[in-house]
C-alpha cells in the first residue's frame, strides 16, 4: 500500500472518529434537555407524619417535604386572597352566615393550595429552564429503584418529546395519542367525562412555571387534576404509560388533606 493511500485512509478513519465524536456530544448536549428529575418534593400535612415516615422508607432518594395546606382551616378571606371564589365553598343555601358555617369543597380547595404554593415556590429557584421538579404526593408508591441506571424510568424519559412542560409518572385513565414508545400526549376532549386524573406524581419543568402553569393557577376553577388538563391542548404534557410512580389506594381513601374534618 503506498503512502498516500495509507494517509487518505488515516484522514478518512480521523473523520468519522471526529463525526462520531461531534454526534455523541451533540447527543450528550440535548439530552439535558429531556425531562431529568432535579428534585424532589413530598406535599405532606403536617399531622400525617406516619405518613411521610412511609414515603421516605419506600424508596432511598432525596426529597424535600412540602408542608400541604388543610383546607378547613381556611377562613373565607385567605380563600379569596388565594384566588379561590366564594362559589368554590359555599352551598348558596341560606344566609350568608348560615353558608359560612357548612362551607364545602374545602379538602379540594386544600389540595389545590397545596399544589399552587409549592410551584409558587419552585419557581422562585435559581436553576435552568429545563430543570425538573417531581412532585409527589404522600400516598405515592415509590419503586425501590426508582432514579436508579436500572429503573423503568431510565427506559421512558429519553422517548419524552423534548418540548416538555409536565410529564406524569402515573395517571388514572390516560387520554391521547401515543408518540413514543411508553409515552403518551394527553389530550383534553371537551364534552368528554372521565379520564386524565391524578396529581400523585408528576414532573414540571422548571422554565414552564411562569410562563405557563402558574398563571393559569391564579384562579382555582375546578380540581387539581382537572384544572390542569383544561390546558392539556395547548401545553405539551406527557405520560408514562404504563405508570412507573402508582397511587396507594388504601392511603388515598384515607387521606386527611381530603377530609372536611
């Protein structure tokens, strides 16, 4: 083989070495930008420390407890400083005193608080735009390996469309299209019942809170779940399905924060 071969197939061997290195960084580079747990937040009542004592045994990874917000102890004048109407807690039955003293919805108006101060509170975090805070609720059943190189959560966040604003780990009945293997586009279907519900574990991306989520938060106009997926059409909010982060239902039934007393 003469030398100008040899050296053209040295020059060719450099190039795709330096291709392959030019892919991989370019590929190393957008990966940050798919849906990577940063933090992690538990919403908790204060009470219901066995609770949180539980959700911290059920999985060794670091997370912060959220103090939720227990609805009933919630006078009228907080609800509205809340951004939550008069007709979300009130029967419209008798007098107005009357109305104040057999208040309702009040463990939904709790729930949803919960929610809205913690965002209000991620938001405020010197992190990048695609950061990604998971956010929990207590009767969340956290896999043993959950984060870990093996857990079904490595298999999924890569096919999760890089436009990401919410990613569910789990949600009851999942309504959309599927663009991505385990990952589904949830929809909103006017006119439709049912479908698309639970709070019990999902991930925000950090630059989407302001310029998303929490101004369509000011105001509550239904439950959590359903507040959200009031936006599902113009936010791009994706799930994992199946679900990797599955509802406890014995705890569900039985949570405090949803209780009027």
């Amino acid at each position: 083989m003469s030398g100008p071969t040899k050296i053209n197939i040295l020059i060719c061997v450099l190039l795709i070495i330096g291709a392959l290195i030019v892919l991989y960084a370019i590929d190393a580079y957008l990966l940050r930008f798919r849906p990577h747990v940063k933090s992690v937040h538990v919403i908790n009542l204060d009470k219901d420390t066995e609770r949180w004592a539980a959700i911290q045994k059920s999985a060794p990874i670091h997370m912060e407890r959220w103090p939720a917000t227990y609805g009933k102890n919630l006078t009228s004048e907080q609800c509205t400083e809340y951004g939550v109407g008069h007709a979300m807690t009130r029967s419209g039955v008798g007098s107005y005193e009357e109305q104040e003293k057999t208040r309702r919805n009040q463990g939904v108006v709790g729930c949803y608080l919960s929610h809205k101060l913690l965002l209000t509170h991620l938001a405020t975090l010197d992190v990048p735009d695609y950061y990604g805070h998971l956010i929990l609720e207590d009767d969340a059943q956290i896999p043993a390996n959950f984060l870990k190189p093996e857990d079904e959560w490595h298999k999924v966040y890569k096919n999760v469309p890089m436009d990401w604003d919410i990613v569910y780990l789990d949600i009851t009945k999942p309504v959309g299209k599927m663009v991505a293997s385990n990952v589904m586009k949830l929809e909103y279907k006017a006119g439709i019942s049912g479908g698309n519900w639970g709070t019990h574990a999902y991930i925000v991306r950090h630059g989407a809170l302001k310029t998303k989520i929490l101004p369509w938060m000011k105001y509550m106009i239904d439950t959590i779940d359903e507040h959200y997926k009031l936006k599902f059409n113009e936010w791009n909010v994706y799930a994992s399905v199946p679900g990797i982060i599955k509802l406890n239902e014995a705890q569900a039934a039985n949570s405090s924060i949803q209780k009027k007393e």
